[in-house]
C-alpha cells in the first residue's frame, strides 16, 4: 500500500486503538489476507465512497467490526461467517442504538460485496444476516420554539465582525433549510443577485448543487456581515470563516462544521437555552417553523432538497405543542 493511498485513508480517533498506526499498518486480519485484499479494501474507502463523512464512518466501522474479530481468534478473512457477523450485531446491540447497529450492519454488507466482486473472498457473509427492526416517525434533532429563535438571534449583538457572522451563519441554516456542510462550504461567489433577491447556492449531499432565495432578514443579515468583514473582493473565498485567537477578526480559512458547532452551543448557553441543540437543530427548527405558519410539506421537501416527503417529515414537529396542549388537560 502507499504512501499517498495511507494519507487517502480516514483516521478514528487515537484513543480508539483502532485503525491504521503511524508508520501505515493496518489490522493483522486484513494485512494477513495479502496485497490483492489490501488495495481492494482501501479502494473501496479511497475510490468508491466520495463523501468525506461516509467514508470516515464506514471506514471506523469496518475497522471496528475486523478488530473484533482478530479478538475473537479469527485470522483469516475467509473464516468470517454468516454466524460471526451475527454474534457481532448482537454484542453491538447490547451497547449501541438500533440506527447505529444497523448502519454498522450496511457498511459490512457493502464492503464484503465490494470483496466479493474484487475475487479476495468467495462469499459474503453478512448477506444473511438481519439487524435490528426501526421504525423512525419523528426524527430525534432537537428543535427550538419560535420564542427561543427570537431570543437566541437578538442575543447576539451585531458590535463585532464575529457577532455578525456567527448571526448570519445561524440565519442561513434557519431560513434556507440547509445541511451545515452546506454552509460551510460555501464562497461568497454562492451569495449572488438574481432579479430583485439576492440567492444562495448550496452544495447539499450527493453532489446535488441547490439554489434558494435567499429571506429578507438573511440578506439583511448576511449583507451586514460580508461588508464589516470586507471580504467583497475575495468572491471565491470562504463566506463564512474562522476567527483569529483573538477573536477581533476573521482569517482567511473557512469554518468547519466542528467550529460552528461549538459555536452554537456556546451562544445557545449564552442566550439561556436549555434545550441541547446542535447545527443541525435549525435545518429541522427552519422547517417545522415553516409548516406552523400554513407552509406546504411538498414546497418543504423542495427547499431542503429532501428526494423523499418521508424525510421531510421527519423534520415536522407541530405536532408537539399540539400533544403538549392536550397533555396539560389532565388535572387533578
């Protein structure tokens, strides 16, 4: 394996023991299984999968699932057997939540197919095997009220160059519907007049390139911060980029979805907001606030770029204060 095709390769956290060391070695059960096996394996994580978050999920599992095994006394690849894959879901569901078991089983399934295709194993031995039965109704993405919005927004004061971002970064996420991968990747190229509105170009998962108008608030908030950073005449730089140690002024990087996270948490404390949200509270917040104000889940699904209804309405939490209404029904 080479150098190039190492650095290619995710890395799990060294705390997990996991994975590939320092000087490039992976699990003896893989490495055992000859240079064929090797390429084959870390083709399928270089090559086959293009999402960065994907691949760096799929590949701690594989490595994960491997590392149990040379545990459990097998050697070889080809020993891995239907009954292997399934006493390893059944010891992760004793530790895991059903999704995550699940998506350990999927990224198994596929890897052993990719082997199977590439001749290094005859058989796959997860195809078998079933995981746990899920069924999701209501996604579990914490969401703000419309009152904790407001209080969070007009917690951040606009008397700084970071201030002013961080609100326009909140902004763009609520009122677009966008994935913070999205975002964060966006250029101030992606923030464009068209007509009378200004849009915003996003880069959303699969590759698939979507467009919004960009809300009149937004664009008041996000001209507002483009001209205190004077960062107009870098059109393909970053939109939104990090902070000097300081903390007075904006370097030339772009944030990372880590960065806006710790950011959130920290402004959400600030503002007194005791629910536990996340980036990716204000896809599901933008989108339930939608609904609530008479929106269609059909023009829902098209502004969040969602390829199924299902998926959106897995975001709809209306339906919470209605249950909570009726709750407080019960008196004693």
């Amino acid at each position: 394996m080479s150098e190039i095709e190492i650095q290619l390769l995710p890395r799990p956290p060294a705390a997990d023991g996991l994975g590939i060391d320092s000087r490039g070695r992976l699990p003896t059960i893989l490495a055992s299984a000859g240079d064929d096996a090797v390429t084959r394996f870390v083709e399928y994580f270089t090559a086959h999968i293009r999402n960065v978050h994907t691949r760096r999920a799929y590949f701690r599992n594989a490595i994960t699932f491997l590392s149990w095994c040379e545990s459990r006394g097998v050697r070889d690849m080809k020993e891995i057997r239907p009954v292997t894959v399934a006493a390893y879901i059944e010891t992760l569901g004793k530790t895991h939540a059903k999704p995550t078991v699940k998506q350990h089983l999927a990224t198994i399934r596929m890897l052993f197919d990719w082997l199977v295709t590439g001749q290094i194993i005859p058989i796959n031995p997860a195809h078998a095997v079933r995981g746990p039965k899920h069924v999701v109704t209501k996604g579990k993405t914490p969401v703000l009220t419309a009152e904790e919005t407001r209080v969070l927004f007009d917690s951040i004061s606009p008397v700084s160059v970071v201030n002013l971002r961080d609100r326009a970064l909140l902004a763009s996420m609520f009122f677009t519907f966008a994935r913070v991968g999205a975002v964060v990747t966006m250029t101030l190229e992606d923030y464009y007049p068209q007509g009378k509105r200004m849009w915003l170009r996003l880069q959303e998962k699969g590759g698939k390139q979507h467009e919004m108008p960009a809300h009149h608030k937004l664009e008041e908030f996000l001209d507002a911060y483009v001209q205190a950073a004077e960062i107009e005449g870098d059109r393909r730089g970053p939109l939104f980029r990090t902070a000097t140690r300081k903390g007075d002024a904006l370097t030339a990087n772009a944030m990372l979805t880590a960065d806006v996270w710790r950011m959130i948490r920290r402004r959400a404390k600030k503002a007194g907001i005791r629910t536990a949200i996340g980036c990716h509270s204000f896809r599901a917040t933008g989108i339930t606030n939608y609904l609530e104000h008479a929106g269609t889940l059909e023009k829902a699904q098209q502004m969040a770029a969602h390829a199924s209804p299902r998926t959106t309405k897995l975001y709809d939490r209306t339906n919470d204060q209605v249950t909570l209404d009726e709750v407080e029904k019960i008196q004693i």
